[in-house]
C-alpha cells in the first residue's frame, strides 16, 4: 500500500500536466485537485514529508473551492457560511478540553517570555497589518480584513508547529491560550483605533460576538476536561481530528464565497499576507534572540507571532456580513501560514537547537 500511495502523486502529476497543456489551467481542476490530495497522501508515507502533508491537503481544499465554488456556497437555500461560526466554536471547545489549569503555570516560570508573546501578538501583528493596508491600496474593506486578521489571537495550528519545530510547547499553548482569552478585549479596540478609517466598528457588538465565539465555547472545555479528566482518552484522540477537519471545512468555505475577489486581487493580496506572515516570524524571533531568550523561546515566539486565529477573523467578517471583502485576507492567511509554519517547522527540526 506504501508503494502506491508513493506512485500515486506521479501519475497524478503527469495527468495534471497534460491536461494543463491540453486544456489551460482553467479547466484542470479535477487534475490539480487530484495531484494536491495524492500528494498529502504520499507525504504521509515518509517521515521526512509528514509534516507537509496537511498543508498540502489545505492547497487541495482551495483548490476545490476555487474551481467548484458552486457546490459550496449554497444547499437548498441555505448559505454555507453560516456554518463558519459554529465550526469556529467546535474547534475552540476541542482547544478548551484540552487545556488545564497546570497550562497556564508557564506564565509563572516565564513571564519575561509570555509577556513579550503577548504584546508581540497584539502590537506587531496589528501594526505591520495596518502599514500593509494603509499602502496597498486596496478597496477599503479588503484592506481592513488585513488588519483583523493582524489582530487576532495566536491559533491552535501554532501549538502543533512549535511542537515540530522543537520549540516549547507549553509556552506555546499558554501563549495560545492567553491570546485567545484576551482577544474578545483586544480585538475590537485594535480594530475601532486601526481600521476604523476603513470601516464601521461597533466595539461592544464585536466584543460580544467574540465571546460567544471563543470565551463560551472554550470555557465549556476546559470544564469539561477538568470533570473527565484522565476518564476519556478518546475525547482527547478524537478532538484533535475534528479540530482538523473543521479547519479544513473553514477553509473550503471561506474560499468559495470569496472566489470572484480572490481571481481579481489573488496576486496582490497573496504578497501583501505573505509580507504580513514573514514579518511576524522575524520580528518575533529576531526581537527575542535579541533580548537574550533561548533559541527554544525564540521559536516559540516567532511561530506564536507569525500565526493567526484566521478562522476567528473569519467568522467575525461573516458576522459582519462581508466574507467577500474583509474575509478575503483571513482567507489567504489561513493556507499560508500552514504552508510556511510547516516549511519554518520542519527546517528548524532538521537544524536542532543551538547551545548556550
């Protein structure tokens, strides 16, 4: 089974070349589709590729969305971006009953670390976003959906990059786990001081909608684990799994609600999150070495940084009713940063930790 699995990206790579040389890359959706999954699929075979396989998969999902965004836009009237928010609450519940009290002891052993993520988080991200967007020059509402997802709290993939990338990982889930709580505060106000010049922002709305989002959801998990802890080992297997798949859900969405947007300002705004990403892995990691950290803080910051709660920003551009405009940025965001996360992971665990 390993050799086929191995075979397949192969063959679907020849197919996906004829049929972009017969047909044009307009009408090749089933072949590029098809060469993206069998590729996730071969990368798991091999220890080396594992780690890519996800956002392999993730390319795949948009690629469904962008070339068949009809099957996902709408079912018998109803809008399939009204299932982004509840996602959203599955995957912070699945973050909450998977925290512990104990989690947020790293704020005691290291609060020079925690500190430094937590104003990195919500100063650098919001900052290099409203610079980004300010010289864009892009429609107004786009432009701001660069600052909201600049503005959001640290996501759950983070955790598992620092864990590839040999970083702490504790500091990461406490870093997540701060962010996440201090977003329905801090969100809002960045948003109202930084993008208030490119649209209304009604603070307390924003603030009540991220908590119904992320406070509720991830309370209710973390009460959940405090009263079966050690009593369901598979809630703990099977949570992971579903946080997965609701990303990926998310993602697919997303991407074909916003499909007309992204083909007229695709390049563009590629470049402009990719600036925004990049950015928040230097400025996090370049920042901590420079202040004395270690190199496994460092990581830990840089991929805390760089990595948003894309699916957060998302959901309140939903809210907001302009998916097609201010969630176009979380849109791209989200399969970049599990792209280059995994590529930055994978490096830095090849690479090892350098000693004091």
């Amino acid at each position: 089974m390993t050799r086929v699995f191995r075979l397949l990206p192969v063959l679907f790579f020849l197919a996906m070349i004829l049929s972009l040389w017969s047909f044009g890359i307009q009408n090749s959706g089933m072949a590029v589709i098809g060469f993206l999954f069998a590729l996730g699929l071969g990368f798991r075979t091999n220890n080396f590729y594992k780690a890519f396989s996800f956002p392999v998969y993730i390319l795949g999902i948009v690629s469904l969305g962008m070339y068949f965004p009809q099957f996902f836009q709408e079912i018998n009237g109803f809008r399939l971006t009204g299932l982004i928010n509840p996602l959203i609450q599955v995957i912070m519940f699945g973050m909450g009953a998977t925290l512990s009290w104990s989690d947020f002891a790293a704020v005691a052993k290291s609060p020079k670390a925690v500190g430094l993520g937590i104003l990195a988080q919500f100063m650098v991200m919001p900052l290099v976003g409203f610079g980004l967007a300010t010289l864009s020059g892009l429609n107004p509402e786009v432009a701001a959906g660069i600052i909201l997802v600049g503005s959001a709290p640290g996501g759950t993939a983070s955790n598992v990059m620092a864990f590839l990338a040999k970083a702490n990982v504790a500091l990461s889930v406490t870093l997540t786990s701060i962010s996440t709580l201090l977003a329905p505060l801090m969100m809002p106000i960045l948003m109202k001081v930084l993008a208030g010049q490119f649209i209304e922002i009604d603070v307390l709305k924003m603030m009540w909608d991220i908590f119904k989002i992320i406070l509720l959801p991830v309370g209710s998990g973390l009460l959940v684990n405090q009263i079966w802890k050690g009593k369901s080992s598979i809630i703990e297997r099977i949570l992971p799994i579903i946080s997965m798949i609701g990303i990926a859900l998310i993602i697919l969405v997303i991407t074909a609600a916003g499909r007309d947007g992204l083909l007229q300002i695709g390049p563009l705004l590629i470049l402009l999150v990719l600036i925004h990403n990049l950015f928040g892995y230097g400025i996090g990691y370049g920042f901590s070495r420079l202040i004395g950290m270690s190199e496994k803080d460092s990581r830990t910051l840089a991929i805390e940084v760089g990595m948003q709660n894309a699916g957060l920003a998302s959901g309140l551009s939903a809210i907001l009713g302009k998916i097609g405009t201010v969630g176009l940025a979380p849109a791209v965001f989200g399969p970049m940063q599990n792209v280059t996360g995994s590529v930055l992971a994978t490096f830095w665990s090849r690479k090892g930790l350098k000693k004091k």
